[in-house]
C-alpha cells in the first residue's frame, strides 16, 4: 500500500497546533489541565498497555526510579508549557518551545560530554537571536506577563529536555507504549500531589472544560502514533523536523481561532529561530546523529 506520507505529515502536524489553541480555550488552571491530559492520556493507552502488560515484569528498581523522575519533569513541562500559553501569545510559547533539539543538545555537551561542533553552535546562536527578538517584541505588550510567559515556555524547555535525558534509552526493556504509559502516569500523580499542596480544586469542572481536557489527551496521541509510523518510512531527523511545523501552523490557528497578531519584530524573530533550529536538525545528517525527540503538545 502506497503510504501518503505528505499527508500524514500534515495531520500530525495540525494535531500538535491545536494544542496550544486548546489551552488557550480553557480557564482551569494549567496545573489542572496538564494532570487531566496526562491521566486521559494513560486511559487511551490501557488497550495496549493491557496487551503488552508482561513487559511491567521486566521492570527493576533502578527502572522504576528512572520512570518516576522522568514522569515528574514531564509533568513540570506540561505544567510549565501550559502556564505560559495562560499569560503570553500562542506564536512567543511555541517558538521558544521548538528550541527542544538545541537545548536537549546544549544539555547532552554539558552532561553526557556529547561532541558539538562549530556549526552547531552557530545554529545555536542564530536560534537564542531569533528568541531574544520575539521576546524584545513581547515588550511592546501592554502587561509584563508577556514576558513572564515567554520565561514559562523556556523552563518548559529545560524541563522536557530532562526529561529526555533522565529517561532516554535508559530503559530499554520495555515498549514505547509501556514506557509512555509509565511516564505519563507519575507526570498525571505528581501533578496531583501539585494541585493538592496548592489548595487547587480538582473536581467540578464542566463539559467544557472536560470536553478540552480529552482534546488535549487525543489530538497529541493521534501525532504520535502518525511520527512513530512515519519512522518506517522516513529518518529521524525528517521527523524532528516536524517540530518547526507546531509553531507555524498554532501561529496561523491562533490568528484564525482566537485572534492573536504578532509584530513585526516577533516574525522576524520567529523566522530566525526556526531557521537556527531547521539547520540544527539538518545538520544531524551531515555529522554524528543526536537523538531528537518532538513532544506533541
């Protein structure tokens, strides 16, 4: 069967930038909705988890250890991510989000002693430019919570990225399926143990709120059962490169949807961060291959 791999590329892509849209139609606090995503998101993968549960015998301490950390700074993304979408424009929070790649590099050198070259820290460069424009053009904003947000969005960074490098490739006994299901459910308790401390209420919400809550938990599913198929036929460094697609296509969503315009100076800040990210993950063909993972939303 002919696979229609453009247009496989184009569905998971639109699902990734509703994401930041959905967030932006819900008034529970991100706190509320990261844990909701991620506990829904568990109870779509229960058909598989169920199919393929001898693996959780496999499991040791050391493993389990891994998993917990890494759901904890996955949940702190999502808490992050979504908090920043609460104060700052879809395009600002999405752009600085797409520098995962170069960050999860930047974190790779400094701890796991990952060779760089000249190249790649030029893209690097070109990339934290690009930033620093779209966050200079958040100042022009009426509220400093512009700016606020657009600090959110990059810590979300630095969360995924450890989340990455604590549980990548160190458990390697078990399926994507298990490993995610495992993840997302100490992100959703660790969340839950967040909201409890906070005093955040977490029940109560209506059909709209839970009507989001389950888009969130799907539409980013959806794009990563697409990217995981789309390896059989495409590299990884194709796939990461769909990562420069959330922060355009929620940009356009976001001006359809919600209404949101972005300066001038945030384009041209936008442009030159994409483009740093683009040559970033182009370059990995060239050189040595870095393992970039997207995180849909």
């Amino acid at each position: 069967m002919k696979v229609p791999v453009g247009l496989l590329f184009l569905i998971s892509i639109i699902c990734i930038s509703f994401s930041a849209i959905f967030v932006k139609w819900s008034d529970a606090p991100a706190t509320i909705i990261s844990m909701y995503r991620m506990y829904l998101a568990c109870f779509i993968l229960l058909p598989i988890v169920w199919l393929k549960k001898a693996e959780f015998k496999k499991l040791i301490g050391k493993d389990w250890l891994i998993l917990s950390v890494a759901g904890i700074f996955l949940g702190l993304h999502f808490a992050l991510w979504f908090g920043s979408l609460k104060l700052t424009t879809v395009a600002s929070s999405t752009i600085i989000l797409s520098l995962q790649p170069i960050v999860a590099l930047i974190g790779g050198y400094f701890i796991y002693k990952e060779r760089a070259n000249a190249f790649t820290f030029t893209t690097i460069g070109i990339s934290v430019i690009g930033v620093a424009l779209v966050a200079w053009g958040d100042l022009g904003h009426s509220s400093s919570s512009a700016i606020i947000g657009d600090i959110l969005s990059f810590l979300s960074v630095i969360a995924i990225v450890a989340y990455l490098l604590i549980g990548q490739n160190k458990v390697k006994v078990i399926s994507h399926w298990i490993y995610s299901f495992i993840v997302f459910f100490f992100a959703a308790f660790s969340l839950t143990i967040v909201n409890a401390f906070l005093g955040v209420p977490m029940i109560g919400y209506g059909l709209h709120e839970w009507g989001i809550f389950w888009l969130l938990a799907i539409f980013p599913t959806i794009a990563h059962v697409i990217f995981n198929f789309l390896l059989n036929y495409v590299n990884t460094t194709t796939v990461s490169m769909s990562i420069l697609g959330e922060p355009i296509g929620a940009t356009i969503l976001a001006a359809i949807l919600l209404g949101e315009r972005i300066t001038s100076l945030q384009l041209i800040g936008g442009v030159i961060a994409l483009m740093g990210v683009s040559f970033f993950l182009l370059h990995q063909r060239k050189g040595h291959q870095v393992s970039v993972h997207t995180d849909a939303g």
